[in-house]
C-alpha cells in the first residue's frame, strides 16, 4: 500500500514538474486553452 502510494506520488509530483515545465517554455499555450 506504501509503495503504491509513493509511486502515485511519485507519478503526480512528475505531472506537476512536467507542467510547470511547459508552462515556462510556453506561457502563452496554457493561457489560450483555459
């Protein structure tokens, strides 16, 4: 269960990284969309 957990974490924390990311590299691709 632990290790299920820090994999979910693990997955949800590379998301975020990974948006943030393109967020930086282009601030204008999320804007239009939302």
């Amino acid at each position: 269960m632990l290790i299920g957990r820090l994999n979910w974490i693990e997955s949800w924390y590379g998301n975020l990284r990974s948006d943030n990311f393109q967020i930086q590299r282009n601030p204008g691709m999320k804007n239009g969309q939302s």
